[in-house]
C-alpha cells in the first residue's frame, strides 16, 4: 500500500446528539440539500410566470414518492443487506437511496400532477435543471458522514480516509479512496449550475431544453464515476447498473436537446421583463 501525504479525515461520527435524540447527518444533509432544491425550483418557476403554491403542491407529493422510489430501488439491487431485517428498509437514515429511482418516481409524479391540471410541464422541468443538481451537491455530503459511495483507492492528496469496517473485502488493506461523492458535489456547483444559467441567460436554451442539458452534465459526471465506484457488485460487460442507466440518460438527454432547440420557443434572456412574461 503506497504511503499516503495528505488525505480527507474520516468524520468522528455520523449522529448528533441531541440528549437522548439521536440525529444522523446524512439525514439533516438530504433534508437540506432537497428544501434548498425545491426553493430554487420554485422561484425560478415563479419567475417564467408559473403558480409557485400549485408547484409547492407538487413538489411536496414528488418528493414524498421520489424518496419511496429511491429507497425501493436501492434495496432491490441490495437485498443481502435486509436479510434478516427487512424492516431495515425503512431505516432511510442508514443511508442507501438510489437517486435515479427517486429522480424517476419524482419526475413522473410530477408530470403526472401536471398534465392532470392541464399544464406543460417544461417550465416545471427546467426549473429542476438547477434546483435538482444543487440539491444533489448538498445532499451528497451525507455519504461522506456514512463513509459510502466512495471509489476505488487513491494516494492523491483529496482521497478520503474510509475506517477498516467500511472498505470493501478486496480493500480491506488500503485507508484511502476516492471520494466520488465529492468529485459529484464538485461537477454539480462548478460546471452543471453554471453551464445551464450561462445558456439561459445568454438566451441559448429554449423550452425544455434545460432539463436536457442537466441530463447530458449529470450523466457525464455519473457515468465516470461508476467506473471507479465499489459498492456494487452487479456488472454487465464491465459496468454497473448505474453506469448503464447514465449512457441510457445521455442518450435521453441528446435527443432532448436536440428536438427542443430545433421545436420548442425561447424563454427569453433570463431576467429581462420578457422572460419573466414568459
């Protein structure tokens, strides 16, 4: 095992203590992460001229039924970890969501109560193109309190230090590893953010467009990251699930884009009176 110079310190511990009320971090982090998401959601919507107490509605049942998806499809990929205690998959603050489950189950609920009132859910979809992925950066430093969803090991100076209960068998003699939780957190607030607020406000992405455009950034980010994670043990022709699902996201988020700007109508530069009649 190569001699380690610098390196992430394991957190202490993953609860706070509150008197007898024990309160875990990767709870307070998701629970974060998903209200700042959801305020951001909901005053860019507001600002194209949607109803923000009708998405306030419709938020709330996405995000109900995103984390029920999200539990129910990492525990069906991880059952060897409920034998025994199946009712361990309510124990969310465990750790264990799947995000593409939940992104899925939310994103339908959401169209679902959209269509259902009549309304284009495009503005809706755009707006999550920033309030999504900021939420993913904050909820994402849950995993580090729960020393999971990091990668294979690393020497580099930002690898994160994983206690010898948490390494992987095959591991078990190596302290440091990637942390691809940060590595996410990192492509989300420095380039996904960044990139589609760019676009928007120089008037590039028209309607529907932006939700593409998170697709194909977050589905870059994702896909790598597989490629050095080891929390699966699921591979087909040498990649896992996720990374399977993030090409199917890329491939999504390309077309997307391409009908979208070729189809749809600008929103106007962001921030201009037009826009905001838009």
């Amino acid at each position: 095992m190569p001699a380690v110079f610098a390196s992430i310190p394991s957190p202490a511990n993953n609860v706070l203590q509150l008197g007898p009320l024990e309160i875990h971090y990767y709870g307070i982090l998701v629970a974060l992460g998903v209200g700042v998401g959801a305020v951001v959601l909901t005053r860019r919507y507001a600002r194209w001229g949607g109803d923000s107490e009708f998405v306030q509605r419709v938020l709330t049942w996405a995000i109900v039924l995103g984390f029920v998806g999200a539990r129910l499809a990492y525990a069906s990929t991880h059952l060897d970890r409920f034998e025994g205690r199946w009712y361990a998959v309510f124990f969310i603050w465990e750790g264990g969501l799947a995000l593409y489950g939940g992104l899925t189950v939310g994103t339908a609920t959401a169209v679902y109560m959209f269509r259902k009132k009549g309304l284009e859910a495009w503005s809706l979809t755009d707006a999550a193109a920033v309030g999504i992925p900021l939420a993913q950066a904050i909820g994402r430093w849950g995993n580090y309190f729960n020393q999971e969803l990091f990668g294979t090991p690393s020497d580099l100076p930002w690898a994160v230090e994983i206690a010898p209960g948490r390494r992987p068998a095959e591991y078990a003699d190596f302290e440091t590893f990637h942390p691809t939780f940060l590595y996410e957190s990192l492509w989300n607030l420095g380039i996904t953010i960044p990139v589609v607020l760019l676009l928007e406000r120089r008037g590039i992405l028209k309607r529907g467009s932006g939700i593409a455009m998170y697709m194909l950034l977050y589905g870059t980010i994702r896909f790598l990251t597989e490629l050095i994670r080891t929390d699966t043990d699921f591979r087909f022709l040498g990649l896992s699930r996720n990374a399977w699902v993030s090409i199917g996201l890329l491939i999504v988020g390309a077309v997307v884009l391409a009908y979208r700007q070729r189809k749809a109508e600008p929103y106007g530069v962001v921030g201009e009176p037009d826009a905001v009649d838009a």
